[in-house]
C-alpha cells in the first residue's frame, strides 16, 4: 500500500525576497523531514486571488459569438 501525506503551509509575503527567505526556512525544515523520509518534496506555489466575477451581459445570458460587439 502507498499513501501520501501532505504538510500544507499558507503564507503572506510582500516580496520575492520575504519569499526567499521563507522558502529558505521551510528546506531546513524538509532537510530534518527527510532524514526520516527520503523521498520527500518541496513544491512552492503563487495563490493568487481568484477574479471577481464578469458582469451579467445585457443579452439574456445568451453566449456572444466571436466578432460580436
């Protein structure tokens, strides 16, 4: 059997440098992780936020076809 565990860990950064040095922070921490587990990853991921909503066409909710104005 193979399972998969996931360590999860949301941050707010200003800046690709506060980035950095977080990120630096959580490979020490995956350096003593895989001392017990080997095979262990890291992957960073941007969240953006998501998009606000498109507003409501005038036409019915009807799809407006390429070339449409």
């Amino acid at each position: 059997m193979m399972l998969s565990g996931q360590i999860s860990i949301e941050l707010t950064v200003d800046d690709y440098v506060a980035a950095a040095d977080h990120q630096k922070r959580i490979e020490g921490l995956l350096a003593r992780i895989r001392d017990t587990y080997p095979n262990a990853t890291l992957t960073l991921r941007e969240r953006r936020r998501p998009k606000p909503p498109l507003p409501r066409g005038d036409r019915g909710g009807r799809p407006a076809l390429y070339g449409e104005a």
